[in-house]
C-alpha cells in the first residue's frame, strides 16, 4: 500500500474530526527530533502553529537540535527570537569553544569535541533561569550507554505529573530476562544549558557531558521525536516533527560515517513507532538530503513552515478554519 493511500485511509475514516477534537480538549504538546543544524527547520513548525490558536503547543518536548528550540519555545522568547537563533547558530563558532576543543586535560575517547558554549548560549537566551522557572512545561532527552538508560531532565512540577506507563509504552524496561532501557527523570538538574548540552552531545564526535555521576550523550540514541515523552507530560494532542535520523551521514566516506550510518539505521523503526503516537507525526520533507553541520540553511524554515500547514489541513480537512479560529499572535 503506497504512503499516500494510507494517508487518504487514515483521514477519511476520522470522521467528524473536529468533534472528536473537542471532546478531548486538553493540552498540546510539541516533540521536536533531533537533526544537528537542520534544527533550524523547528523555527518554521512554530511560526506555522500560531496560525492555528487551538493547538498552539503548551507542553514541549525535545531531543538533540530539538531540545534547544524546545526550551526557548518553552521560556517564552518570541518567534522573531527564535528565528534569530536559529539562522545565527553556528555549531563550529557557538557550540565548540577552540581552546577548550584542542585541550588535552579534558580530552575524551568518548568524543572529539566539547560543546560547553551551546550550553552558555541557550542559558544566555533563557535569561539564566531554571527550567522550574519557564513558563511552559518542557522536557529534554538524554541517553546513559553506561547504565542503558534514558534520562529525562525537566522541572519539579513536571516530574510529579509524568505518566510513566506512557514512557514504558515506548521503550519498556528489562523484564523476565528480556532486554530493555529504564528510564530516569531528573528534576534536580537546575542548569538548562547543560541538559540542552548532554541531549545534543553525539557520540563520537561530543564529548559525554557529567551530569551528577553520569556520562551522557545524545538522547536521539533512545528517542528521537520524544511524542510518548510530550503524552506522558499530559499531552491530549500531540504534534511530533521529525529531522529525519540525526546519525545518518550523507555519504560513507569514513568508519565514523559507517557507525553513526548504523546507529542511524537501527532507530528507523523507533522513529516510525513514534512518529505514529502522534496526532499529527511528520518528517519535514527532504531533510534526509540536507547537512547536519552546515550552518544556515536558511530555507528550511520555509518547507517546515509549509509541511506543517499540510498536515494541519489533512488532518483537520474542512474544519481546519475552526482550528485558526481565536487566540492572539505572539510578536
């Protein structure tokens, strides 16, 4: 059966879908995957979603790349904000400092690079505040290899509330001999950067970030749109955005490439499994041919910002205008 007929299959049989919208009100939450610079297409998903007030995200999510964006949504900052951030984020001028990059005291077999000023950055933007201190609910991912686990790094408030069933759903927990990952919440993790930092560090190439006793890396190695994440913070309508799979390389031109391709390859059915949880689940179309270094690619912001009308539009059909209905821009 060919993608498009599935699609067609899946709208026609919601029947009233605006009704059925209504009679679940709720929250809404955002996952944003993960994707190194192609994360500049996040800033298109939220300034198409203010064109329609009645899903306008509360609840944020974010893995990689998506964290970051997730968390300025989540402290407020304003879409022109947002924007600026992301067409100005240069991951070689503000993510790697050089002196630190080639300082042998904290070199790491783990990892190439440290990415100590990411962190600074976003703290920067978020004007220093704890993540009990936003406005908005968020939640960044996070991956211990040592001790097989995901661990998620949020507020008091929000770590209170998590639906931990709905994260088991996802990525159970070893049980009668049977391999599996657990998963831990943190709440005590005050500094939002350095959270933001460990979601991001890819392996290999970052350096593992200490948080408490652990070593942490990329969370996109467990969850890469984190939509069970956004469900388990009570969520009642989900929107996930995918970046494609943020390990895939674009060519095989070295044995890293070939790991991080594998890596890749190995998350497609964790990707697809998530991508479905959602109400609305895409991928922005044609990241998988785009760069996840290269900086300022710019159009990105565009196509995300258009993918997101279409799955709005497709998913709602002639009741979309009901959705657009009410609620101010945010400036």
């Amino acid at each position: 059966m060919s993608a498009d007929t599935t699609t067609t299959r899946r709208t026609v049989s919601r029947g009233s879908i605006l009704g059925r919208f209504r009679a679940r009100t709720g929250p809404v939450g955002l996952a944003l995957g993960g994707g190194g610079a192609r994360g500049i297409a996040h800033a298109g998903v939220l300034e198409a979603l203010e064109e329609y007030p009645r899903i306008r995200p509360t609840l944020f999510a974010g893995t990689s790349a998506g964290s970051g964006i997730a968390v300025l949504a989540a402290a407020g900052l304003s879409l022109a904000e947002i924007r600026e951030f992301s067409v100005e984020l240069d991951w070689f001028k503000h993510v790697i400092p050089v002196r630190e990059a080639f300082d042998i005291r904290h070199a790491s077999r783990a990892g190439l690079f440290p990415n100590t000023r990411l962190g600074d950055v976003v703290n920067e933007r978020i004007g220093h505040r704890s993540f009990d201190e936003l406005p908005y609910d968020v939640a960044v991912t996070a991956t211990d290899i040592e001790n097989r686990r995901r661990v998620i790094m949020t507020s008091h408030r929000v770590a209170r509330r998590i639906r931990r069933g709905e994260l088991e759903r996802f990525l159970p927990p070893p049980v009668r001999g049977l391999p599996g990952a657990e998963t831990l919440i943190l709440s005590d993790v005050e500094d939002v950067g350095l959270a933001v930092r460990a979601s991001c560090a890819v392996p290999g190439f970052f350096r593992p970030v200490p948080v408490h006793t652990m070593q942490l890396f990329d969370g996109g190695l467990v969850d890469q749109t984190p939509v069970d994440l956004v469900r388990a913070m009570g969520a009642n309508f989900s929107i996930g955005v995918s970046l494609a799979l943020s390990f895939m390389p674009q060519r095989l031109v070295s044995a890293r490439h070939a790991f991080s391709g594998t890596v890749g390859m190995l998350g497609i059915q964790q990707l697809r499994k998530s991508l479905e949880a959602a109400d609305i689940g895409f991928q922005v179309s044609g990241i998988d041919e785009r760069s996840p270094v290269k900086p300022h690619q710019t159009d990105l912001i565009d196509i995300a910002r258009e993918d997101l009308h279409a799955q709005v539009e497709a998913y709602f059909g002639r009741h979309v205008r009901g959705i657009r209905r009410g609620g101010a821009r945010r400036e």
